[in-house]
C-alpha cells in the first residue's frame, strides 16, 4: 500500500515537472512573440522613414526603382515575420492544449488510482469480516459443545455421588 502511494507520488511529481516545462515553453514562446512583434513594428516605422526621407542625388526612374526594391523586400522581410509570429503562435496553442491535457489525464488518473485503492480496502475488509464471522460461529459452536459437555459431566458427576 505504502510502494503504491509512493509510485503516486512520484508521477505526481514527474507530471508536475512535465506542466512545468510546458509552462515554460510557452512562456519562452510568448516572450519571442514580443520580440518580433517589436522588430515587426521597428520595421514598419522604418519603411515609413524611408518614404518620407528626400531623395537628392538620384534620378527619378533610379529612385522609384530603388524604393520598389526596398518596398518589396520589406515586405518579404514583413510576410516571413508574419508567418514566424503565426507559427509560434500556433506553437504555443498546440502547448497549452498538450498542458491542459495533461493536467486532465493526471487528475483522472490519480483519482481512479484513488478509487481503486478505496475498492480494493472495501473489498479486504469485506473478506476479513467474513473470516471473522466464521471464526465467531466456529467458536460459538465451541462453546456449545464445552457447555453440553459440561452439563453432561456435571449430571454424571451428581449421579456418582447419589449412588
């Protein structure tokens, strides 16, 4: 009984290092999520900059080249780190539901142990209250007999004696 509780206690513990872990990553996750939500932001009042900056040495044909260039790889720049910041965000869904499906499964699973463990003492006190009736009727029938046995000698002994 005392090695079960124990092997209880240990997964307990191993779940709670499991959620632990999870808690973490998902705080980690939250934390790269600012990160590019802040250089998503830095990005975009950089591009705003860059518009209204003047533009003295170039032509006009080099310079709407120029900023076509710039625009179009700010905006790959700006759709990859879209699709990072979704991806963790996806991520860190996907680890909450693992975390909340583990707390789940842990605590059904402690409390079925639980009632098992409560079933199997009921079931054990069932049995020894049925040995011990037995054992009470056994020795009733015990002191029955003794008792008959003792009536028995006690008129043989009063017919001894009137003889």
């Amino acid at each position: 009984m005392s090695k079960d509780l124990k092997d209880l206690i240990e997964m307990a513990e191993e779940d709670e290092k499991t959620r632990a872990q999870l808690e973490e990553n998902v705080e980690t996750l939250k934390r790269e999520i600012a990160k590019l939500n802040k250089k998503l932001k830095e990005k975009t009042s950089l591009t705003k900059i860059d518009f209204v900056k003047p533009i003295k040495e170039f032509n006009e044909s080099e310079e709407i080249n120029i900023l076509k260039g710039l625009i179009a790889s700010q905006k790959q720049e700006l759709t990859r780190k879209v699709r990072e910041k979704e991806a963790l965000q996806q991520k860190m869904e996907e680890i909450n539901l693992e975390l909340e499906n583990v707390r789940d499964t842990f605590t059904d699973s402690v409390k079925d142990q639980v009632l098992i463990k409560t079933q199997n003492s009921l079931n054990n006190l069932i049995e020894d209250y049925g040995r011990l009736e037995g054992m009470i009727k056994s020795l009733n029938e015990k002191i029955s007999d003794l008792e008959k046995e003792n009536k028995l000698l006690t008129e043989t002994s009063t017919n001894l004696k009137s003889e």
